[in-house]
C-alpha cells in the first residue's frame, strides 16, 4: 500500500507536467478499485477452491469464511484476513505497474474499465496458477518468491501488449517530452525501496521463511542497483 503512492509519484514525476494529475490518480484509483473488487471476488479467484488447475472458486467471495483465524492452507501462522490483505496489495500494484506503459495516451474512464477487465481475466487465474491451491503451475513446482512472475512478468507482458496496441505518444518523437518534476521520480523510488521489505520479506514471513534475512538481501540487492 505504501508501494503504489510510489509508483504514482514515480511515474507523475516522468511525464511531462500536463499529464501529472492523470498519472497520480492513475495510480491511486487502483487502491480503491482492485481493493474493492479484491474483496468481492478477486481473492477468492485467485486463492478459493480449486478448480481443474485453472481458477479458484468463490468459497471466499465477500471475505466469506476469511477471518481472524489462519487458514489451513495459506501462511497458517497469521490471520486469514491479513493474508488476505496482504495479497490485495500485490494485487493492486501490479495494475497500477502497468498504467506506467499507457501514461499520456488512455482516457481515464478506459483505464478503470481494463483495470477491472484484467484483474479478473488475467491476475486472478494467473495468481491462482501459480500462488493457490491446486493451480497447475503450484502442482508443476513452480516457486514465485515475492511476485517474479504473477507480478512482474504479468504487468510487463501485459504493458508491452498494450504499447503495441496503442502505439507511440502523438508528437513523439519530434515534441520534447521531458520529465516534469525529478524530485517526485527520487521520492518515488525512495517509497518503492522501502516497500521492497514487505514484498520480499513479507513474502518470507507469510511463506514461513526467514524474514530478516530476506530483509538484508532486498536491501542489498537494491543498493547495488542503485548504485550501478
């Protein structure tokens, strides 16, 4: 949740200043939409009954059955209800990562409409593929460790087919089309470091791993990055 304000002053601070309200809110609706059709449906999708590898049933549809007590399948040391929340969040940034492709060239009411469109045709099954009981790809042994490819690589495959759709930005290349504001793009990676310990090592507490190594090894990871 702190990650998403990232990317929102990250991306706002890239685009040119005409598009920097846009760019925000782009991001900050994600909140309030994927959050609220995270909690209908989109957690039980993705993490309800098994069905034939492909999606998960709505045993949870309305946080039905989601309560202050573990599950007895997923992160059994912690509240069902955080779990829950805590994969909400994952949810919500990987469609505010894809708006970063299609700033300065979508309508915002188009936006809403593929956020809610996506979530459910593609994050949820692919979530459950991967991170539910029974996906296909769980019972293959596939390891995602902090969303590799339910989140990144399904934003990004999802943001290149988007670019292809819609092409490049009107006057691009001839136009000048210059950050901003690169003190927002500072702030925003500085929030989207920070949050990096609660995807990775948030990921290790829920999985029952060893959370504070895997703090030190974000951390570490992240400054030779920036570094480099």
């Amino acid at each position: 949740m702190l990650m998403t304000p990232g990317v929102a002053l990250f991306y706002g601070g890239m685009v040119r200043r005409k598009n920097l309200l846009s760019t925000i809110m782009m991001s900050f609706v994600c909140l309030g939409l994927i959050g609220l059709l995270w909690v209908l449906y989109g957690y039980s999708l993705s993490f309800g009954s098994d069905n034939g590898g492909f999606i998960g049933g709505l045993n949870f549809a309305g946080l039905m059955n989601v309560g202050q007590d573990p599950s007895s399948i997923y992160a059994t040391t912690v509240p069902h209800l955080a779990f829950m929340i805590f994969q909400g969040m994952f949810a919500v940034i990987t469609v505010a990562l894809i708006t970063g492709a299609v700033v300065e060239r979508v309508k915002f009411s188009a936006l809403l409409v593929f956020s809610a469109l996506w979530l459910t045709v593609v994050y949820c099954p692919v979530a459950h593929w991967v991170w539910g009981s029974g996906g296909w790809l769980a019972r293959l042994g596939v390891l995602d460790f902090a969303g590799g490819s339910v989140v990144h690589l399904n934003a990004g495959v999802s943001a290149l087919a988007l670019v292809l759709l819609l092409g490049r930005r009107r006057g691009f290349p001839g136009e000048a089309m210059e950050p901003n504001n690169i003190p927002l793009v500072v702030l925003g990676a500085g929030l989207l470091w920070f949050g990096w310990f609660g995807f990775n090592a948030g990921s290790a507490l829920t999985a029952g791993g060893l959370a504070a190594r895997a703090f030190v090894a974000t951390n570490t990871a992240a400054a030779a990055a920036a570094f480099t």
